[in-house]
C-alpha cells in the first residue's frame, strides 16, 4: 500500500515541505539533568496516567539523537519539528542551563548539516514546576518568564533554526490543564480555564515581539489545535451546541492571535470566568505572523442536551483509532476552508496530523495498513483545501516515533516508527516507509524533468 497524490497537487511539489514532529518530554528522558516540569509532578500522582507511567526514560532520545537525526534522515524529510524543554535550558534563577542549551546546539547542527529545517516548538506543555508552584499559567508573571525564556534562548541558538512556534495548541495546555484537569497540572475551575488560555495567549504575544527582535529571519507563528465542529441535527438547538463548541475550541484561540479580540461568545460567560484582560493586552496578544501552525486529528459533533448544555455524539459507522477518535478527513478540507473565508490568514502548516493504531510488531515488522489509509485520506484533504484557495506551505506527521502519550502513559502508538521500551529499538513501520516513498516521489518527478528539459523534451 502505498500514499500517493496527483501530480498537479500543490502537495506534489517540490517546494512544499514535508515533515515528523515530536515533543521534547515525550522522548528526551534523561530528567536527572534538568529541573522538574508539571508533567513529572503529574505523572507522580496516583491515577493520573492510565499505565501508571512517567516520563523520565521515554525513548531515551537525550542519549540516542544522533541515531534518531539519522532515522528522520533516512525517511528523506524536508523539516523536523520538535520542542525545547524550558526546565532544561533556563535555571529556576531565570538564567542559560548551559549544558541544557549545548544538546540542543549540536541537534540543530546536525539538522542543518544534513539540509534538514529545525522547526522548534518553545513551548509543548511542559512548564517548569518552580513556576507553577507560583501559579504557573494562572499567573500572569508566568507569561514575562516565557518572554524572558525566548530571549535567551533565542539568542543562543543563533541562525540554527528555520522556524520558531511560540505554543503548542495552548487550549490544551488551558482547558485540559486548568479547566477539565486531566492533564498536568491537574487543576479543575471554568475560571481557571480562561485564565490559564489568557495569559498563555498573552505569553505568545510577548514571545512573537521577542522573535521579531532576536530572530527576524525564521519563520515566527503558533501552533493551534483545530477541529472542525458540526450539528447533529438542522434543528436550532444543535446548531446552537455547535456553534458554542466551534467559538470554544477553535475561535477562543484564533481570533485573538489573528484580530486581536475574544469572540463574541465572551458576553456569555459569568463575570467570574472572564479572562482577566488588562489594557493593552490584546494588541500584544496580536501581532505579525509569518505562519499559522494547525494541528488536526479528528472532528466534533455536537446535540443540544438542554439547560444551556452540549454533549459530543460521535457516528459509530465511521473507523475510529485507539484513541476512539472518528477518522474523518473531510474535516479537516472543511475546518481549513472555513478559517480561511472567516479570516485573512497567514500562510499554513499542519503541524501535527496522525493516528494512534492497534500496531502489531511481527517478524521485525509492523504492517500499519490503517495509519497509511489515514495519511492517504488526510494529505488528500489537505491538497483538497490547497486547491480551494488556502495557502498551505507544509505537513508534519504526527509522530517520528511511538511515546509517551500524555495521560494516555505508553499504550496509544502514534509514531511512524516503533519503539521497543524495553531496548529501545527503533522499527520504520510500513507508514514510515510508504511516508518516505511518497516524498522521495517528488524528488524522482523533479529528476526526470530536469532531464527532460536537458534534453530539450516537453
């Protein structure tokens, strides 16, 4: 089985970057050289993670990236995009971790030794516990910290990066984290929730104007996760469920980043769940962006459940991965469209889109049929969209390598490559290859043409 796309596809060209992604305290390991984040703290407390697992070895990736800069080579990508861990690389004095900074170096000197773009992520999740123990996202000093992070380390990298990403998808940081708490830090308030969301938006405000500053040339912007929220019914009630889903989940965080307000969903809410906005806020919390990083797995659909409430149905005659998450392409052709007729957008790259699968390591193999069924329907959506107008630049599959899934601990595999924790062995699984093959297409197609056009052929 392998991935294809027309050859007139904006995604067949050659300038259009392919990518892996991954996030730093998902693979690095190594936590007795740096400082504790909020996700250590969680994943040491009891029930939190589903396996009981943690984060302190994951792929050993700290100790093993040379050989994994050579895997993400050999899957001929154009652009690796991965975070930096903040309680790595700044002390609690606010100050360089210099032995923290120096990994980081020598993995963009690789990447850019081997014409790989380093897209870095500054923040994925993984907050320094001495700062939440002040409040973390819930004060807004966390935000200037984050400012003051991106200074430094922004400055010590140099010109080694391609492109910087403020946040990753801060809705989950705020609704997962501080609204719902099944994420770290595990706190649980509607007030916090919009709190938290203000001042992470807030902090890419403050990083973007430290970017311009200290990195003018790579390309600055954020990373929002998306999903594309549909009525069960025509009925009145279910637009209504959707419509409130679509402003909360998607519009909360775009629209502030791209026109400098809340959406109008902001009159609804109590007095005491009001993000606490302060003069001037909302013109640094929009500022100039190079690109719009969006982030898709699945959709929403949303029935009225009555008293002002919504409940997710989900359709059982679609596939769904391990995660139980509906595959559904379409949405994502259909959330692109409707946030590029809503908004005058930057140019656009899916920076995360994947699946969790029931992967089975045979014979030194894992024939992950559905995740290429799932690349296949999504690359298509995407080019969909291109052709309708959205400027769309780049896609990163979501992820290099099976890791340490977040609350779900280690038993949901998202990777194109197959990690045994036991010997942390890495397998290309058959998405990996089929990946590779689609992309080294387009390189063969540019061969053959320069050939042709050598030879005087059309």
């Amino acid at each position: 089985m392998k991935i294809s796309l027309a050859k007139s596809s904006p995604l067949s060209q050659t300038n259009f970057t392919y990518g892996v992604a991954t996030a730093a305290f998902q693979i690095e390991g190594a936590a007795d050289s740096r400082r504790p984040c909020i996700w250590d703290t969680f994943c040491a407390t009891p029930e939190k993670i589903k396996d009981g697992s943690d984060g302190l070895q994951a792929c050993d990736h700290f100790n093993r990236w040379e050989q994994d800069i050579e895997l993400i080579e050999s899957l001929g990508v154009d652009a690796y995009r991965f975070s930096v861990s903040w309680p790595r690389v700044i002390t609690q004095s606010g100050e360089l971790d210099h032995q923290g900074v120096a990994f980081y170096v020598q993995l963009l000197d690789s990447l850019k030794q081997k014409n790989i773009k380093s897209y870095v992520t500054l923040y994925h999740w993984d907050l320094p516990q001495y700062l939440e123990d002040k409040g973390g996202w819930l004060n807004r000093e966390t935000a200037y910290h984050f400012r003051d992070y991106v200074d430094l380390i922004t400055q010590a990298f140099g010109d080694r990066v391609h492109s910087y990403s403020t946040l990753n998808e801060p809705f989950c940081s705020a609704y997962l984290g501080y609204e719902l708490g099944i994420h770290a830090p595990g706190l649980k308030s509607k007030a916090y929730g919009k709190q938290a969301a203000h001042h992470l938006l807030l902090a890419h405000g403050l990083g973007m104007q430290v970017l311009a500053k200290n990195s003018p040339n790579t390309l600055n912007g954020i990373v929002l996760n998306v999903s594309p929220c549909y009525p069960k019914t025509n009925s009145e009630q279910d637009k209504k469920a959707a419509w409130a889903a679509d402003q909360n989940l998607n519009h909360w965080y775009a629209m502030p980043v791209l026109e400098g307000r809340y959406p109008e969903s902001i009159n609804s809410l109590p007095e005491e769940e009001l993000p606490p906005i302060q003069e001037g806020d909302m013109a640094i919390i929009c500022q100039p962006l190079d690109y719009l990083g969006l982030n898709y797995y699945t959709r929403e659909v949303y029935q009225d459940a009555g008293n002002n409430q919504r409940e997710k149905w989900v359709d059982e005659s679609l596939p769904f991965t391990e995660m139980g998450w509906e595959v559904y392409p379409q949405g994502l052709t259909d959330i692109l469209l409707q946030l590029n007729k809503q908004y005058t957008l930057p140019p656009i790259y899916i920076t995360e889109n994947g699946a969790a699968m029931a992967d089975s390591y045979q014979d030194g193999e894992v024939q992950d049929l559905d995740r290429i069924e799932y690349f296949q329907g999504h690359l298509q959506a995407v080019s969909d969209a291109a052709e309708q107008g959205v400027d769309i630049r780049g896609y990163f599959a979501w992820s290099l390598m099976d890791n340490f899934e977040w609350a779900e601990g280690y038993e949901k595999r998202f990777g194109i490559v197959y990690v045994d924790y036991a010997t942390q062995q890495r397998t290309i699984k058959a998405s990996g290859l089929a990946y590779r093959d689609f992309i080294s297409s387009r390189q063969l197609a540019k061969s053959a043409q320069s050939q042709r056009s050598q030879y005087g052929q059309r």
